[in-house]
C-alpha cells in the first residue's frame, strides 16, 4: 500500500514539474502581446527629376492608404529631410492598423515609385530613393511688385501697401508662403507678416501686405516667396507726403488716443548653454495706450541690438514674443528685451559623451533581448545635453536624450530583441559595446524545452528514482 502510494505521489510530482516548467516558457511570450504605440513613421532621402536634382522648392508627399499623409519641400537640392536627429524629416502619423501598409510618394503632385518598397511601420527611419523621371512636373513661382497698385510714400502713422504679384510659371501647383520683411527705422529685417498662397498653373495671384509706420525716413520692404525669389520696394515717410488713401483699409475709430506698446517682462528659457548654443528669449508686451498699433521690438546682448521685430497689439491686448538667440564665443552675456533686462547667460564648454558601454549578454536565441548599459559623461564646463542613440550594425534603432552636469556622468540603459539570426555589432554613439551573436535550433533541429532550469531537472530525476523504488 505504501510502495503504491509512492509511486501514485511520485507521478503526481512530475506531471506537475512538467506542467510549471509549459507555463513558465509560455508566459513571456503571452506578455509579449501587446500593440505597438503610434508613433509616425520619418523618411529622408535624395530626389531626382529626370535624372538631376530636384530643385528647391519641389513638394514630395507621403500617401497610406490613399490618403496623403504628409509633405515636405525640398530645401537642398536633390535632398528632402536629412538622417541626424536634428534634421528635419518626412513624418507620417499612422495607427497600428497601418502597419505594413505600402507607402507611395508624390513629387509635385505626380506619383513615383520608390527604388525599394516602403512600408508604414510605427517609429520608422528611413531613408528612400526617388527617381521622378522627365514626366514630372516642376515647381515654379515668380514675384513682383504692382507699384501701381502699392501705396509707398505715406505721412508718419499711415498705412503703407504693397501688393504682390504671385504667378505659378511652372506646370505644378502646390502652396507656397509669402514673407513681407521690412529693414530701416527700428526694424532690422524684420518678418512683419506671412502669408501662404497656392496658384495653379498659368495663373496669378494678387496679395497685399500693409504697415503702420512712425519714424520719418526710408525703408526696404521685401516680399519673399520662399524658395523661389523675391521682389522689393521702398517706403518713404514724409510729413508732407498726401494722406494715404483709404480703401481696402479699416476706418480709424474717432479720437482713439495713441498707442503705447511696452515690454512689461522678460525672462530666458536657461542660464547656461554651450559654445554654438542658443537660447530663447521670452518677452511680454501690452498696449496699453487707447489704440491698436505696430511697435518694433529690440533685442540687446550688452547693449548691442542684434535683432528686431515687429508685433501688433489692439489697445489693452497683451502677447508674448519669443526669439532665439545664438551664442558662438564663451562669456556671460546680458540680454535685454527693450531695455527690460531678461537676465544673463553664461556661454561655457559642452564635453558630453558615451565614454563606455557593454552589454549584459552576448549570445542569445532568436526572440531574447540584450540590455545594452552606457556611461555618459559631461568632461566641459557647463551642464549640457545629448542624444544617445542606440546602434544595431551602424543604424539607429533607439535614442533617448540625457542631460549631464559639468564633470559629471550618468548612466542610460537600452533594451534591444534581437529577432533574427546573426551576429550584429552594438555601439552607443561612438562607444563599442561588443557582439551579440543570436543562433537558431540545436544541430538536431529541437530547441530546448522552455522552462527546464537545473533545479527543474533534479526535481524531476528524484521523482523518477522515487518511482522505481
């Protein structure tokens, strides 16, 4: 009765190891199941028309599911977007029911097929080649000024006009934008206004840009149609000049008072950045006089303006202005918004880099992760940022932003599934952190059974001995 209860336990005790060590090799990829986050996809890549570069101002669209999903214009030719990380890129917002859907490409409107297939994944990176032939069309606009048309010779606090003329003397339509830059007086080619106009082909198209002026004198007023020429005039203020005429403008309210826009705050986004670094200056304005008015602000490094622009508020309305300002030389700078002091900023060395990294398993089977671990440290003067970016045979996979204070170091961590088999080198930025070598099947073609540990197999040898007893 005893030797039968035994082998009854016995065979009890291994159905259940064999049972926990199904479910232990079943559950990760159980976890496992789960659906990828939207994150658009980025493309970059060269662009030909009939074999040569594609000029600036080409638009090349990405089109999912017949849909157009997003544009970008040629900046250099030949070259839309760019791979580093701070280049601007094609993006495509997609869901996770567009994974693997093919991705087409427009070059002004007409479709192109890509050198290799593309496919909307979330998250991806990549670069396409594009070879539009002779029958695409090309991009092209000119600009001019109606003088006629343009009222540009004004007494101090009229309106002056300009009128641009916008023809689409190409064979492609598609938008473009307008810039209406002003440089005398206290403005210092200065974007007063922006406008974004499409023209078909063969057509034209008028826009009219107007400006308050005070100070007498003579300014340049450019009307810049990005990416294809400009076109420029001069206005002059003179108190004896006739009143400007009224048309297509709103009638002054009576007696409205004067405008008194001024810089009540101002502030900066950091205190420290690097050589080559930039920062961004935040000003608040109000008008606080009766009427609404154009004022030109002035930014100041030690009492120098380096830049203007120009802002319009309604009586009693309050903006914020923002600019970017870039330092090339190491020193403590003071910036002022207006004579508002906005504080000072201290332009120091940036040293960050990878100085190690290493990995925490080097062979693995197909399916297993690497956890990839680096050292990042901070050899300059001043606290400063990075971009660790995670390599996979010399392409970026993964990236995460650091920030490291001087002579200081911290750690970032990767975790990377390595799906097919191979051996692949892994670095983090220009730091080496070795070989991972993934194998398929054993040389008898079975894989090992998921879940036997050693403890496993001595639990169940002991049941086996206990049933021969």
């Amino acid at each position: 009765m005893s030797t039968a209860r035994s082998r009854w336990l016995a065979i009890v005790l291994v159905t259940t190891v064999l049972l926990s060590a199904v479910a232990i090799g079943a559950a990760p990829a159980l976890a496992d199941d789960h659906e990828p986050p939207e994150v658009p996809a980025a493309y970059y890549g060269d662009v030909t028309i009939a074999g040569e570069p594609a000029p600036e101002g080409t638009l090349v669209t990405a089109v999912v599911g017949g849909e157009e999903r997003g544009s970008i214009v040629v900046e250099e030719p030949g070259q839309f977007g760019g791979p580093t990380y701070d280049d601007e890129k094609l993006e495509v917002p997609g869901s996770a029911d567009d994974s693997g859907e093919p991705v087409t490409f427009l070059v002004n409107g007409e479709e192109v097929e890509p050198a290799s297939t593309v496919q909307w994944e979330s998250g991806a990176h990549e670069e396409v080649s594009l070879d539009a032939g002779s029958d695409v069309a090309e991009r092209d606009y000119d600009v001019s000024i109606d003088e006629a048309a343009s009222t540009t010779v004004i007494r101090p606090g009229d309106n002056a006009t300009i009128e641009a003329v916008v023809e689409n003397t190409g064979d492609a339509a598609g938008p473009t934008e307008l810039e209406f830059v002003i440089d005398g007086g206290p403005f210092e080619n200065a974007v007063v206004d922006k406008q974004a106009v499409e023209v078909e082909p063969g057509d034209s198209k008028a826009v009219t840009f107007a400006i308050q002026l005070e100070e007498e004198g003579d300014y340049d007023a450019t009307v810049d149609l990005v990416h294809f020429g400009s076109a420029s005039t001069t206005i002059t203020l003179d108190e004896d000049a006739a009143p400007a005429p009224g048309p297509g403008l709103p009638p002054a309210p009576p007696d409205p008072g004067d405008a008194n826009i001024q810089v009540t705050d101002a502030d900066l986004s950091g205190d420290q950045i690097g050589v080559g670094g930039a920062v961004d200056i935040t000003a608040t304005l109000e008008n606080l006089g009766g009427a609404s008015g154009l004022h030109a602000v002035s930014l100041t490094v030690d009492g120098e303006t380096v830049a203007s622009d120009a802002i319009s508020l309604d009586a009693g309305e309050e903006q914020s202005l923002t600019v970017t300002q870039s330092f090339d030389e190491p020193g403590e700078y003071a910036i002022a918004v207006d004579g508002v002091a906005a504080g000072t900023v201290t332009v120091g060395s940036v040293d960050v880099s990878v100085a190690d990294a290493s990995l925490d398993e080097t062979d693995l089977d197909p399916g297993e992760t690497a956890e990839v671990t680096g050292t990042v440290e901070n050899a300059g003067t001043i606290a400063g940022n990075a971009t660790v970016e995670l390599l996979i045979d010399g392409e970026a996979v993964d990236r995460q932003s650091v920030s490291v204070g001087a002579g200081a170091s911290t750690d970032v961590t990767f975790t990377h599934s390595f799906d097919a088999e191979g051996t692949f080198d892994v670095a983090l930025n220009d730091a080496n952190a070795g070989t991972v070598t993934v194998s398929g099947p054993d040389d008898d073609g079975m894989l090992p059974t998921p879940g036997f540990t050693p403890t496993i197999t001595l639990v169940a040898l002991l049941a086996v001995v206990a049933l021969g007893r």
